[in-house]
C-alpha cells in the first residue's frame, strides 16, 4: 500500500460552491436527485423533501404506480418530479436512472440509495435465494447507483452529494438479519471508502441510519401500539421520539436536503443517525483495547491473558430492545 492510501483521511472536501451568506445554506434550487425506492416510506419523503427544498427528483420504485403516484404528489405540491420505475440492482437499471436525471434536468447533483427488501430468516433457515435478493438490492444496488452517479459527477465537475441509506442493524447487526446486517454493514464501508475516493471531486459521501415508523417498526410488538395509535393521530411520546430516537419518516427526511447542501460541503465519509427528535453520529469501528507480549502470542498465552486483558469488556451486539417506561408510557 502506498503511503498516500495508508494515511487516516479527514473529512471536509474543498466546497464545491461559495454560497451566499444571506441565502438559505440548504436551498437546493437548480439541483437533480435521483432517490431509489421513493414510492412509499421513507423514499417518498427523502424525494419529497429534497422537492420542499428546491431540488428536482427522479422518483424510482420497482413498482410503477406507486412510482407514478409519488412523483404526482410532488408536482402537485408544486415541486419538479418524474418517474422511473425500474428494480436497482444492476448496472443497467443505474445508468437508466441517472441517464432520466440528465434528460429530463440536465444534470445529476445527488443520489439517494434508499431502496431495499427484506428477507427476515435466522441462519440456518435462510437460504441461498434470500440471501442474495437482500444483498442484490441493498449492497449491489447502492454500489452500482453510486458509481453511475459518480461518473456523471465527475464529468460535470462541479461535486455533488451521494447519500447512502444504512440501518442499526449495519451497525450493531440484528437477529434474524444476516442478510440485510451484511449489506448495511457494507454500506457504511462503502460510505469509509468512497469519501476518500471522491474528495478531490468534491463529492460528498454520508449515510443515513434512520429509525421511523414504517410498515417493517410497526411490526415489532414494543412499537406496534404507539405507530396504530400515531396513525389514528395520537402523537408519538416523548420517551420514543427522544429516548429511543422514534419518530415519524418526515422526521428522517430533514436530514437527506442538508446532505445535499452546500451546509454540509465539509460533512462526508460519516454515518449520521435521525428519528424522532433525535440526531446523532455513529462511530468508526476501532481498536477499544490492546495487549502486547513479546516475541508474539501462542494460543496458551491469549487464553491465559484474554479475561484480564483485551477481554475484559467485552463489546456487546444487537440493536438495544426499547426502554419502555411503567405503564407502557401512557
């Protein structure tokens, strides 16, 4: 390895624009953005916001009504959308979203990888089919999306924003989810590796890890109630939306336009997390203890050392079960 590729990199590329003072720091005026699975959920309102914000959207679903019917939602609002269904995963279907982008706008300023399948089996019942249709959409559909994005960036020379979609379950893993962990957990690689890559383009790399009452939270039994009791218009409480960072999908959808902005010209290669009222910045995988033994180790003297050494506390997994207060929080 080189030693310009073995030194830490620190984020912040050279701002691509020189922004006003006086201008509102996330005006997405004159911007393109492709979001991947915007027809429902989160991706409707990750291209809804950029919308709200001034950017011009690709809404993309592998499902074309829905597709159709988000993108007419945006324009009905009196923002710029159009539709392009098509299932991400190869090369293909991501030269196709971003060639729509150039067509219809002009150009591509920022791509938001958020669409995604869930095939929910612990390991020894998930088979070869389930593994790869998760890893297809999540890991591959993101690599591929970001790299066509990255080209035409490149080309236009003027930076841009790529935001990856991640999850806690990337971070921490999740039973049941060797799956959709393994490809969450290569996103936030991925997001490591390409804003280093990227930088002297400036192009910025960041991922979301948001929490939001979606059809997948509601079924979780500690969740369950409170997101039926939010839909018939009872507000989620405040040991949810700030304890546990639970909140609604427009909650997690601020965070996508200030990506894209000039704001966050000097904010890449993170793993910022949103939901409810809470934000907050995962951290890089590190060495938390070292021990050390001269001449090297042999497995007697790891095994001798490892409960008063670097095992000593032990790093712990999986995504922490809610705090539910006495009573159920009511």
């Amino acid at each position: 390895m080189s030693a310009e590729h073995s030194q830490e990199h620190s984020p912040g590329p050279s701002p691509a624009h020189s922004p006003n003072p006086d201008a509102n720091p996330c005006d997405l005026t004159g911007r393109v953005a492709v979001v991947t699975g915007s027809g429902r959920g989160l991706g409707l309102a990750y291209a809804t916001a950029l919308a709200r914000a001034g950017a011009a959207v690709v809404v993309n679903d592998l499902d074309a009504e829905a597709a159709e019917r988000a993108a007419g939602s945006i324009t009905r609002a009196g923002g710029r959308a159009v539709a392009e269904a098509v299932a991400v995963g190869t090369g293909e279907a991501a030269q196709a979203l971003v060639d729509r982008a150039v067509t219809e706008y002009g150009r591509l300023d920022v791509m938001v990888t958020n669409a995604g399948i869930l095939r929910d089996r612990v390991l020894w019942k998930m088979t070869d089919e389930d593994f790869d249709a998760v890893v297809a959409t999540h890991l591959r559909g993101t690599f591929t999306c970001a790299r066509a994005a990255a080209v035409r960036m490149r080309e236009q020379g003027e930076g841009g924003s790529l935001v990856l979609v991640g999850s806690p379950a990337g971070q921490r893993g999740n039973f049941g989810q060797t799956n959709y962990a393994a490809a969450k957990a290569g996103i936030a690689a991925m997001v490591r590796t390409w804003s280093m890559e990227l930088a002297r383009d400036k192009i910025t790399v960041n991922a979301v890890v948001p929490v939001a009452a979606t059809a997948m939270t509601e079924t979780i039994p500690a969740f369950a109630p409170y997101v039926r009791a939010m839909k018939e218009g009872t507000p989620l409480p405040d040991f949810l939306r700030k304890g546990e960072g639970f909140g609604t999908v427009e909650d997690c959808a601020a965070l996508i336009p200030f990506l894209a902005s000039d704001a966050a010209r000097a904010v890449t290669g993170q793993c910022i997390g949103i939901g409810g009222d809470r934000l907050t910045l995962w951290s890089h995988p590190q060495e938390t203890a070292v021990a050390y033994a001269d001449g090297g180790w042999s497995p007697q003297a790891i095994a001798a050392s490892w409960a008063t050494s670097v095992g000593r506390e032990p790093q712990t997994v999986g995504i922490p079960a809610p705090a539910l207060p006495p009573g159920g929080g009511r």
